[in-house]
C-alpha cells in the first residue's frame, strides 16, 4: 500500500516519513512490505489507509492539481478530507486515528459483535428488520452507502436475526462480513467517549474547504464543528448517499476524485448521481490518468514544486 507513491512522488515519500515520526514506528515498512496479518489490525490499518491517502494528496498539490471546492471522506476518509482542507495537521491525523483503530477494536470483546452487508433492499426495510432484529441486542443501519446497499451492525446474535428478516423479505444478498469490530453503532459509546477527550486535546482550524460530513451530509465550515461531528460518527451510521446527493445536487459537483487506495467510493458515486465523473488517485498511473482527464496545467507542476 503506497509504496508506488511513495517511490515515484518526493511529496508522497515526506509524508511516509512523517507517518513514521509521529508514531514512533515503521508504518511505512508496514505499509510497503506487511506482513498482511499485522496490516488489518484496526489500529494498524487505520493510520496505513490515511497515510496513503494524503501521500496521494501532496502527490497531486506538487503535481498542479487545483484545490478541490468540497472534501469528502467515508468514515476514516473523513480525517484525510479534514486534512485536505487545512482543519487539521498531518502528523496530529495519523496519532488520532489510530488511537481511534484501538478504542474501536477495544469496545467490544472479539466475537460478540458483528457486521452484515444489505444489497437490494430499501433503508425502510432494513431499518425495520433492525428493529424486529434487535430485541435484547443492537442492530442498526452502520453504512448507508448508496441505493439498496446498507451495512448493518450490532450485537452478533441481533446481526444473525436481521440477515435472516431480511433475507425472508427479498433482500438480494444479506451476508455477515469479515470485520474485527461493529463500527458506526451503540455499542461505540464507549470508543466514542475515549476518541472525545482525545479530540478535545487537539487544534482544529476553521476549513479551507467546505466539508460534507458523514453525520449530517451537512456543509461544514468550522473547525469545532467538524471536531463534533467527529465525536459523533464512531456510533452513528456513515450517511455516504445523502453526503453524495448534497454534494452533487445543491453544491453542483459533477467530478469526484476519490483519492487514496481502491475505487469502492467511486462505484458508490456512480450508483448514487447518475452522470458523475469519478476519477481515482492510488497510485502513479492514477496520478496521470487524473490529471490528463482533468487537463491539469502542464506548467503548474512547476510552480507548485518551486513552492514548497
């Protein structure tokens, strides 16, 4: 992960060193070299995904590219949007997320939570098939990520009973996924409140660029604001199709860059606004393709490098 970055891009290697610094380890060698069963650790991975990300991102700054109208990020994207608008430092980032990776994995024990992916079946259904499911446990929508795909979490007996409702009721796929903890639920309150006094010990600014945030898919200008919002998505469900939906109704985006590693967002996008151009930056050959089909300014890479 990041390592093509990281060797063609001088931006991007600087920000694999600030990993490092910042966390007092080799994140990079996790990230380039694994093992893969230390790289999934939530807390490991957390950091490896925003470090990328951003490497990506000063990538493209030096490269040229123009500053973006919005940011936008699903779930632990949202630290790299707040990153991109100048909210928050790199190096301040990476420490909070993977306190966040540790709390999360750590608030509840292994194996009685869990999550289920929902295709084909309406929010209303899936939220009613939570409600049945949840007697005595929690079941709730976690990602609402475009239309007829939710991710629902909770206690795993209450996940169990969900799949089966809805499964009965015409959902096209209801499966249990692979994951370490039940993220975006209540049973994040305790993770929620341990991130909270942590968040409170760091500087946030006033946004350089206007945020879609996952909470509310409200715009969000303020650095308070933003630390809030924060808080409250570790238990609240990521709201990825109202968030695409602002961005490309009333704010009028028409193209989506989704930058770091995969192209999941993009798809979604592409399910959500009908039209939309999705653009992906992971790597090099992303890089390029991006700025060709963006017609960045060849001599602005130039003047970016010159000032830096």
């Amino acid at each position: 992960m990041g390592r093509d970055l990281a060797q063609n891009f001088s931006a991007a290697r600087s920000v694999f060193e600030e990993a490092d610094a910042a966390l007092d380890f080799a994140l990079s060698r996790l990230c380039f070299e694994g093992p893969e069963s230390e790289l999934q650790l939530t807390e490991n991975t957390q950091p490896a995904i925003l470090t990328t990300s951003i490497a990506a991102l000063r990538a493209m700054e030096a490269e040229g590219f123009p500053r973006p109208d919005y940011v936008a990020g699903h779930s632990l994207g949202e630290y790299s949007a707040l990153v991109a608008a100048g909210a928050l430092t790199f190096a301040a980032a990476v420490r909070i997320v993977r306190l966040r990776g540790r709390y999360m994995q750590e608030a509840v024990p292994a194996g009685e939570g869990a999550m289920a992916a929902i295709l084909g079946a309406d929010l209303r259904t899936v939220e009613d098939a939570c409600e049945e499911a949840s007697g005595g446990g929690t079941c709730s929508p976690a990602n609402i990520n475009s239309p007829g795909q939710v991710v629902i979490a909770g206690t795993a007996r209450a996940v169990d009973r969900a799949v089966e409702i809805l499964k009965q009721r015409g959902a096209k796929r209801a499966v249990r996924l692979n994951v370490s903890a039940p993220f975006h639920c209540a049973l994040m309150i305790r993770a929620q409140e341990r991130l909270a006094a942590d968040l409170d010990e760091i500087e946030f600014a006033n946004l350089g660029v206007p945020l879609v945030s996952n909470v509310d898919a409200a715009v969000t200008r303020s650095g308070a604001e933003a630390r809030a919002k924060l808080v409250r998505q570790v238990s609240r469900p990521v709201r990825w199709q109202e968030s695409v939906e602002r961005l490309a109704g009333e704010c009028g985006v028409e193209t989506f860059v989704e930058v770091g590693p995969g192209k999941v967002l993009s798809g979604l996008i592409r399910k959500i606004a009908a039209g939309a151009r999705c653009l992906n930056v992971e790597d090099g050959a992303g890089l390029r393709a991006t700025r060709a089909a963006l017609v960045v300014d060849p001599q602005a890479s130039e003047r970016a490098a010159g000032g830096e």
